[in-house]
C-alpha cells in the first residue's frame, strides 16, 4: 500500500527543504569516480567509491529493489536501458509522465509487497527480508537508520550492495563533503546523464547507455541551437497540486539547479532565477504576483490535474502577468525533475517560449 499523493508531497518538500538549509546538499558527477559510459564491455569486479561508501559489483545485479525517495528518476533510467527484468521491487511512481508510455511501465513492474513506513519509504526489516542484491536510492537519506530504513553497513553485512544517486550523495548526509553540496548546487541536465551512466557500467549495458545518452543530448542540443540566438523569456514552473510544499499555500515554484537548465536550454530564464530551493517554501502572494512572467509551464503532480485549468486559475490570479495577458502556457510533469526526460520538457517549453524560433 503506497502512501497518498499529499502525504509524499509533504515528504518531498521536507527533501527539499532539508537541501535549501544546508543540512541536506547533493552531489553529482563530481563526486562520482565511476567512468562514462562507452561502447565497451564491464570488466568485473567493478569498484568505485559511491557518496564515501566503497562499492563491488563482481556481476550484473540481477534483484534490485528501487526505493521511493519520492523520486521517479531512477526507475525510469532504468526503463529506458531496457533493465526491468532486473528489478526485484520497485517503490518509484508518478502517476502522470512527460512521455506518454513511462506510466504504465513503471505500473507494470513488480513492487514486492512492500510497505511504507511514516518517513515514506520501505523499512529496514523489509528490504533484508526481501533479500536484494542491489539496493538502489535516490539519496543517502534513504539509508537513515533513524528514519527506520536499513544502513549502508547493514545491507553490506547481508551481502546486499547499495547506490546512492551520485548527484544526491549529500541529500540526507549532515557530513557531506564541499564537493558534494557543490555538485547539487550545480545540478543539470547532465546530472540525469550521469546516473544513465552509472547503470551503464553495473549493469555492462554501455552500448546502450552511451547511445541512449547520446539521443537524449542530441535532442537538447538541438532545442539549444534553435533558440541560441533569439532573446530569453522570463519562465515560471509551478506546480499547483504541490501546495503543500509551500507556507504560503500557493503552487510549488520550482528554482534552481536542474530547473533553471532545463528553462535555459528551451531558450528562457527563470523568472526567480538566482534563487535556491528555499524559494519554494518561502514565496509569498506578493512576490509572485510582481514577479515578470512572459511563459507559464504548469507542473501536472496527479492524473487528475488538468494543466489548462490549472493555467486559467492561475492567470485569472495574476493578471498582470504577461503570460497571463497572451494566455501563453504548456504543461510538463516528470520531465523538470532530475531523471532521463528532460529532453521532453526542454522540447515543450521552447515551444512556448519561441514558437517561431
């Protein structure tokens, strides 16, 4: 039984709001020593350093167990190198995606009977039980003992290996290193590549992984050279159903790290560019309102939601903005977060952003 939507929003904003405090920074390819994807095979045993925790792979895992995280980025990285049958359990889902076949993918994958705890993810005793080879999370918070998940020590004791999204290391790490809280801060799109690139190493799938990486580039690069040349238009993320995330009551604005690159290479800027993540939280009715928005994107967070009607309330809000005015908006779900669609997200917003361009 998975817990509802508003209760993991709730979770997913103390995420973020734990990252904009400091006492929860992530780290990225910097901090990851495994080496890119290539055409070549793995040699086995494979070891790196994953988040400060030594890990070997001596073969391809083949009972892998995804834990939530509140985080959809893993799974689908794993979806789209073809690696299902490797998953024992997975504890990932949306409901609502940026490519229209993910969702149901992701429901099609077994989910081993697990349950949440109160911090929303699968408890201790229920990952050893299940008896994986690999545990995967989207942040070392995953593996908090005092969140009643199992430790990295613990999994390593029952013969079972553990990976942290590199670009997470420090989220849920009060000793992150310097380097760690700076590869967060500098998230991108080239941080969902990187996990791409990892699974491509554990898994010996590099081919894969190097063409998949390959496309996905090529396709925002392709959206960055249209749009080079022509001016920057102020772009707002909100996600209206993400309310909850905010003490003021008002839709989740997305700033910072992946968002705001995923606004630059469709050609815009984010109109709270500059601003961390605290943002979200904070953002008042007067900032938002003043605030110079030329596009709305509207994050879709449940099935649900419909994007135009969520746009019209918003405009009807906020009518002096210049979206408001030309009633300019797209919609987007998945594909801002740190995961494998980006691309999808970067092709929708520039077409609003410069639909001649």
């Amino acid at each position: 039984m998975r817990p509802s939507r508003t209760r993991r929003a709730s979770a997913l904003a103390l995420v973020l709001l734990a990252a904009a405090c400091g006492t929860s920074a992530a780290t990225g390819g910097e901090a990851a020593t495994v080496a890119p994807a290539s055409a070549g095979r793995t040699a086995y045993p494979l070891t790196f350093d994953n988040c400060g925790t030594r890990v070997t792979f001596r073969r391809p895992p083949q009972r892998v167990l995804i834990l939530n995280g509140t985080s959809v980025g893993e799974v689908e990285s794993f979806l789209l190198l073809g690696l299902e049958r490797s998953i024992l359990a997975n504890a990932q889902s949306y409901g609502v995606s940026d490519d229209p076949s993910m969702t149901a993918r992701i429901k099609a994958l077994p989910t081993g009977g697990l349950t949440m705890n109160k911090n929303f993810d699968v408890p201790a005793e229920q990952v050893l039980k299940l008896k994986p080879d690999l545990v995967v999370s989207t942040w070392s918070g995953g593996f908090d003992p005092a969140r009643g998940f199992a430790t990295r020590e613990q999994l390593a004791a029952a013969g079972i290996t553990s990976v942290v999204n590199p670009v997470n290391c420090a989220m849920g790490k009060p000793e992150a290193t310097e380097q760690e809280k700076r590869a967060y801060r500098n998230q991108s799109i080239n941080s969902s590549l990187e996990f791409l690139s990892l699974l491509g190493r554990v898994f010996d799938v590099q081919r894969k992984a190097f063409d998949l990486i390959g496309r996905l580039r090529a396709r925002v690069e392709s959206v960055r050279a249209r749009v080079a040349a022509l001016p920057p238009r102020k772009v707002l993320i909100a996600y209206p159903g993400m309310a909850m995330m905010n003490a003021n009551g008002l839709p989740a604005v997305m700033t910072g790290g992946i968002y705001d690159d995923v606004i630059r290479a469709a050609g815009g800027v984010n109109a709270f560019a500059g601003q961390t993540a605290d943002m979200t939280r904070t953002l008042n009715r007067e900032q938002l309102a003043t605030a110079q928005v030329d596009v709305l994107v509207v994050g879709l967070f449940t099935p649900a939601e419909k994007g135009a009607e969520a746009a019209a309330k918003l405009f009807a809000a906020y009518p002096h903005w210049a979206a408001a005015r030309s009633r300019t908006f797209t919609v987007v779900s998945d594909g801002v977060y740190l995961g494998p669609l980006n691309a999808w997200a970067v092709e929708k917003i520039s077409k609003v952003v410069h639909p001649g361009g």
